[in-house]
C-alpha cells in the first residue's frame, strides 16, 4: 500500500437495515478521514448511528439486519468492505483495534486474561507461546494495571469495570495497529476512572501515532480528547470542525443545541440550559427533508422538502444545514 | 428548622460477603427551597441514602428528622403522612412505573391511597401532566409507549401528585440523551420556582449537580467527605477527594480543559466490604499520613466556609 496512504479513509459509506419494518437507512452516506496520531470524535445522541458507523468500519454488522450497501472504507489505502471475512480476520486486531462500550460484554467470561491477550498476539504475529506470554505481561503493565503479574490469571468477572475495560484496551493495542476505534469506551466507568482510561488512550496514542476515532456522547469527553469532531443525527454528518472551532462557533443548530443543553462548570453560569425540543426521530419515520427539521429553531420552507447537503463554510469546515450555509 | 436533617445516619447490608456499611453515619441539612446536590461515584451510597429518608431501606441507627419530627420511630399511619411531604423520583423511571398500569392510574395512585375522591383526582391528574408538559391523552396509554425523558416526565407528576416538600431525585437525568436531559433539568427547575419545592438531586454528574445544586455534598464510601456551597466547593474545594474529583471531571470546553492541570487520581474505590481503616480514601489518597490509617476523620467547618472531613485541611 502506499506509504503516503491516510490510516483510515472513508467515503459515502451506506449502511442499511433491511426489517420487517422496512428499508432503514442507519448510516447515510458518511465520509472521513483520520490522519496518523489524530482523534477524531464522533458524538450524537442515542441512535444517531455511531455504533453502526464503527460496527460498519469494522465489518462487524450484525446481519441481517444490517449491511453496507455503498461506499469504500480505506484501511491504510486499501478498501476493506468487499473483503472476504478470512481476510477480515486478519486485519482485525492487527490494523484496526477496537474498544467497546461494556466491558464485560467485550472479554470471553471463561477464559484467563492471560490467555485472552496471549490469543490476540500469537493469531496475529510470530510469537511462540511463551514469547506472547512474556508480551501479555508487558501490555498489561503499560496500561497501567495496578497488581499486573497477579492479574495474568484473573477470569473478567474478578475484574472491577475499569480494569476490564484496561485489559480489552491492551488486547486492542497488542499488534499496534494503525487505526484504533473506541465506542463509549469509558461511558460505564466512574469519573476519576473515566479519567485514568482517557489519559491512558491519549498516550498510548502518542506514542505509537494511532489513528483514533473516538465514540461518545459526551461533549465533555469530546472537548477533553478530540481533535476533530464529526456531529452525527439521524445517521448522516451534520457538521465537521476542529474542536476548538467546533465549540466556539458551532454552526448546525443541532450542534448549537447540543452544546447549550450541555451544561459547563467553570463556564459563565445560565439561567437555563438551552434545550433542544422534542427527540431524535426513529429512523423509519424520518421526516422528507432535513431530518432535524421538526426540532429546529431556524427551520424554513425549503427544509421540510429538501435535504441539505455538506458544505464549506470555511477552511477545515462541513455542515448540512440550509441557514449555516446561508450565513 | 430544617425542612430535612439528618443525623449520624446509618445503614448496613448483610450480604454473603460480609456486612456492607452503604451509609456509615452521615449528617446534613436541607433547608426549605434549597437544592442539595449529592454526588459520588458509583456504590458510595447516594441511592441507599435516600432511601433511607423514604424508609426504603431498613436503617441502623442514627435521627431521621422531617419538619422537626423524627420518622425512625413512627408507625405506618405516621410515616403515610411524613410520605406525603417527601417523595421520591428514580433513575429508569420504567422500572418504577408498573407496565400494566394506564399512565393515568400511576399519577393517580398516591392520590388514591391518601383517599382522594374520583373526580377530584381526575382533575388533579390533568393538572399534573399539564405541569410536567405531557399531552392529556398520555392518561389513557402505557409507560412503554413513551421515551425515557416522558417516562421521567411521568414519574415527575406522581412524585408531585400530593404537593411535596422535598423530591429526592435519584439520578433522574442519567439515562437520558443530552437534549431531553436539558428538557428534564429545566422542568425540574420550574416547578422549583413555581412550587417550592426543595430537592436532594442525585447524580454522578459534576456538571449537572453545578448547574442545578444551591449546595453540594461530596460522599465516598457512606461517609460525606465535603459538604458547602456550590461555589465554595466548586471554586475552593478542601478536601483531597473532592479535589480529585473536580479533576476528573470532563469540561465541555476545550479551552477550559487544556487549561486546567489535572492530577489523575489513581487507583480505584476499594471494596465496600473491606474499605480502608482510618479515613476510607487512605488507600488513594496524595495526602495520606499514618495518622489516617488508624483515625477516621470527622466532618468540621474548614477555610472556605464549608465543612469536611479530612485530618490535613
Ligand atoms: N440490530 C439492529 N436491528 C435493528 N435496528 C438496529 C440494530 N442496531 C441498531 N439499530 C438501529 O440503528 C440506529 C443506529 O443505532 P446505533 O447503535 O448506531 O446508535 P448509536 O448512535 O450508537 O446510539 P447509542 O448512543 O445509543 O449507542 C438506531 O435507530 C437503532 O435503533
Ligand atoms: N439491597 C442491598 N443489599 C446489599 N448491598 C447493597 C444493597 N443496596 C446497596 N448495597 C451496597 O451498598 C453500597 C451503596 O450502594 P448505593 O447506595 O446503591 O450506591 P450509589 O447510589 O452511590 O451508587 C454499595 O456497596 C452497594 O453494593
Ligand atoms: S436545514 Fe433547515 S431544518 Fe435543517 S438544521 Fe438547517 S435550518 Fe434547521
Ligand atoms: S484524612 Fe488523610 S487520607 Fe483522608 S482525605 Fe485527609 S489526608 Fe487523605
Ligand atoms: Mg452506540
Ligand atoms: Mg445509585
């Protein structure tokens, strides 16, 4: 591949659920890059479609019902969605890690941590047994679990939430992979945990220069992790910025929604959060045109018969939204 | 007089494991119109401390005082009065709604069991979802056929169905999505104003307890560790732990947050069943001398015009 290839790049990718409901479109038509060492966030409310987006790069959709049915995602330049899924196998925890939201769901119950790590290396790299067993040690002490010789031969369940969520983070990052995706990964945890993981996942990705797309909901988590933000609704991207550009002048009103129905200590005090009315849509009945349409303050005429399309507002800028785009 | 005081409360589980002290002698008190804020990380005994002001759990000793009358002795037909003035809201409002029963009927409920009359109720119940901004017809359908943020809009309504004093809200926003969470919060504070109602808001949320608490207490392993003013706690906090948890908190700015130093606490609660002797937070805590192994510490005014319990401060 070529070197000068991004570690992730992603186009149009299309994700659909076929149910006896109908045809719903969860993913809808998402592209993204992610550079070497950058942290991308990707935040929206339950059911906007970042599970699925991760699951699709992935390859892991649970199908039926979900399937890709357009786009390319580009793993170090080479497009991965019509891979078989032995080569998928491969490439999974080598060149693309994963971190889920629940940990224990994440880890096999039965099975030691030692052997769960030691599975990971020696499906992935040269290594004997014993050389894999020396590896899982190390790993588990660069993610800083306290006691780690004696945790080698724990079961999860022994395992308090955020030292599973450390030992599915050394599993991820075990075969250095390039691009590393994290769902929720500290929502289930405590905040000084929360923490403790945020600073772990930051330096590990210094130091190796992963990719990282970050998934959350939590626009505390995105400000304190972030580069990038991709702002998600109703499974299509509403907005892209930096994230201090994204947070010091927000352009989709979903995201201006989002940021003042977020409340920030040590910020100037309001009175009020400024809520957002009514909910997220469920996809099957999203209306025709601009899907935020029913919640918008700024919503027009043109909005609720027409979809509005990506923008550029300004340089390193996206947003979908009639009245951004028209200043 | 306080509307709420609490004294010394205590309460244990007998588990397989051994005894677990959830709430291990806390005292505080919530004057009339107040929002006290209780925050916490997971298994301090924020939900168990509630309960017990509800007598929902069996409590081991301690002064329970509402309105100046001490509920730990009182009987059934006491208590029904003591539960008229303080009410409670849950997390998953689903779990505490019954599936089987109109909308209608949970608001209703407590209504009936004080012996209100049929059409009186009725009207009541009208009122009531008119105040939490739920349509008329919700009377007729199920909780499973709303959202959470209308499900906790419902549990809402019921806790207010005989005019309550103080609503102890257990996490009520932290199943729910940012947008309806700000819906809730803001219902929350209108009725506030509109009723007077006084709160004790539970959540592991810092940044929502900053925007909605008059005063905050801070609770690690059933003890209070700081208890003060918003601002006193939120600007100067005395205690290692409140400290430490302030740090860790995420900033929705990405100015503010780089900004800030932040010292990670490390390591972990340690088991309810076996914490620590002395001061509970020994084993994490950057501060810690021999004399927290062996002494506990008790809560006492300290600099910044709160109280907290800390040896070293
Ligand atoms: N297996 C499935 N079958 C049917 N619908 C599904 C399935 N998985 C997800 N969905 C639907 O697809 C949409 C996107 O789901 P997704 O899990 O990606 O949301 P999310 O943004 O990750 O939300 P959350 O913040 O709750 O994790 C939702 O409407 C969801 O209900
Ligand atoms: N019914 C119970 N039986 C046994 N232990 C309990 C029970 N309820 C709570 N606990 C324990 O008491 C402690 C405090 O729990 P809880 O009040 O629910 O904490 P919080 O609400 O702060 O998360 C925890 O260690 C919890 O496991
Ligand atoms: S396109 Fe119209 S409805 Fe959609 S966000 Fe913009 S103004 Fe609102
Ligand atoms: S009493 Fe000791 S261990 Fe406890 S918080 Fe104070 S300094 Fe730390
Ligand atoms: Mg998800
Ligand atoms: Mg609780």
């Amino acid at each position: 591949m070529g070197g000068s290839a991004l570690p992730l790049e992603i186009t149009d990718l299309r994700t659909t659920l076929f149910t006896r409901r109908g045809e719903m479109k969860a993913v809808d038509g998402l592209s993204l890059t992610v550079g070497a060492g950058e942290t991308v966030a990707l935040v929206g409310e339950s059911g906007c479609g970042k599970s699925l987006s991760a699951l699709s790069i992935m390859r892991l959709l649970p199908d039926p019902p979900a399937r890709i049915v357009g786009g390319q995602v580009k793993l170090n330049g080479r497009d991965i969605v019509p891979l078989p899924e032995e080569t998928m196998l491969g490439i999974r925890g080598k060149e693309i890690g994963m971190i889920f939201q629940d940990p224990l769901s994440s880890l096999n119950p039965v099975a030691t941590v030692e052997k769960q790590i030691v599975e990971v290396l020696m499906t992935h790299t040269e290594l004997g047994r014993g050389q894999a067993r020396v590896r899982a040690h190390e790993l588990l002490e660069l993610v800083g679990m306290p006691d780690a010789a004696r945790r080698l031969d724990a079961y999860p369940h022994q395992l308090s939430g955020g030292m599973c969520q450390r030992v599915i983070i050394a599993m991820a990052i075990a075969c250095s992979p390039s691009v590393l995706i994290a769902d929720e990964p500290t929502t289930a945890l405590d905040v000084t945990v929360q923490a403790q993981v945020l600073a772990l996942l930051k330096k590990l990705q210094a130091d190796a220069g992963m990719a990282m797309i970050f998934i959350t909901h939590d626009l505390g988590v995105v400000a304190e992790t972030a580069d990038r933000v991709v702002v998600m609704y109703a499974g299509r991207k509403v907005e892209e910025a930096s994230v201090d550009e994204l947070f010091e002048s927000p352009l989709h009103p979903y995201t201006v929604g989002l940021i003042g129905a977020t409340p920030t200590p040590g910020a100037a005090r309001a009175e009020r959060l400024a809520d957002i009315p009514g909910m997220v849509p469920p996809l099957n009945a999203l209306p025709q045109g601009c899907a935020f349409a029913p919640r918008c303050k700024r919503v027009m005429d043109r909005c609720l018969t027409e979809k509005p399309n990506l923008t550029v507002p300004g340089a390193g800028r996206l947003v979908a939204c009639f009245a951004a785009e028209g200043g | 007089m306080s509307l709420l005081s609490l004294r010394d409360v205590r309460v244990q589980f007998n588990t397989a494991g051994g005894v677990v002290r959830a709430v291990n002698g806390v005292s505080l008190d919530l004057a009339v119109g107040e929002t006290l804020g209780l925050v916490g990380e997971s298994g301090c005994g924020k939900s168990t401390l509630g309960k017990a002001i509800m007598k929902l759990v069996p409590v081991a000793g301690g002064e329970i005082v509402v309105e100046g009358v001490d509920i730990a002795p009182l009987n059934r037909e006491q208590l029904t009065e003591m539960r008229r003035k303080v009410q409670m809201i849950f997390q998953d409002p689903y779990g505490s709604l019954n599936p089987r029963s109109t909308v209608g009927r949970s608001v209703a409920q407590p209504l009936v069991l004080a012996g209100w009359k049929a059409d009186a109720t009725a009207e009541r119940v009208e009122t009531l979802l008119r105040w939490v901004g739920l349509p008329s017809d919700a009377k007729q359908r199920y909780p499973h056929e709303f959202s959470g943020g209308q499900r906790q809009r419902i549990g809402i309504a019921r806790a207010l169905a005989l005019s309550p004093k103080l609503i102890i809200c257990d996490e009520p926003v932290s199943a729910l999505d940012v947008s309806v969470r700000a819906q809730v919060i803001n219902l929350l504070e209108d009725l506030k104003s509109q009723f007077g109602v006084s709160y004790l808001f539970i959540s592991h949320d810092l940044s929502v307890v900053e925007h909605i608490a008059d005063r905050v207490a801070v609770m690690y392993l059933g003890m209070l560790f700081e208890i003060g003013g918003r601002d006193q706690i939120w600007k100067s906090p005395q205690h290692p732990y409140t400290k430490a948890l302030l740090a860790a908190a995420p900033i929705a700015n990405p100015k503010l947050a780089r900004a800030r130093q932040r010292t990670v606490l490390q390591g972990e609660l340690p088991s309810p069943l076996n914490p620590p002797p002395g001061c509970p937070f020994n084993s994490r805590c950057p501060m810690a001398q021999d004399r927290c192994r062996v002494e506990k510490p008790v809560l006492r005014p300290v600099s910044n015009g709160a109280q907290a319990a800390c040896h070293f401060v």
